[in-house]
C-alpha cells in the first residue's frame, strides 16, 4: 500500500499504543511477512495474544481517528470556532 507522508508518521505514532517498539520509519516499504513478524515481536503485554491482523487494524483505526480529530480540531480553528 502507498502512504502520504503524514499517514506513515500517523501510524508509527499509533503504534506506540499497541507495540513496545514504535514501527520504524521505513516499515512502509517491509513485505507483509516482515511487518507482521515486526508487531508480534514487540507486542505490548495487554495485546500478546492477539492476531498480527487485529493489532494492525487497531493501529490503522487510531492512526486515523486522531488524523481526523487532528484536522477537526484545525478546521475550527480556522473559522474561529475554537
């Protein structure tokens, strides 16, 4: 998958939540396999039983959320809302 350059940093932030070792800056370009073996070797102990799936998903959805709140918060800003 292609990602902009605010999506990557994003999901490298998101995944200090889940992993006990953000992903690295060029995890973007890793296969699947590697990325997959990246998240169930640095596990955070509330998710070590978890699917490699299931974490990145939950990766992906906070990384995103807080992008849109992000930008929320900004657009208000913006028009004088805050």
């Amino acid at each position: 998958m292609t990602y902009k350059k605010h999506e990557i940093e994003d999901l490298i932030e998101a995944s200090s939540h889940y992993l006990t070792e953000k992903l690295p800056h060029n995890f973007h370009k890793w296969k699947e396999n590697k990325l997959s073996q990246f998240i169930e070797d640095h596990l955070c102990q509330a998710f070590e039983h978890e699917r490699y799936d299931y974490v990145w998903d939950n990766i992906n959805i906070l990384a995103r959320g807080t992008r849109r709140y992000i930008e929320k918060q900004l657009t208000k800003e913006n028009y004088g809302g805050l």
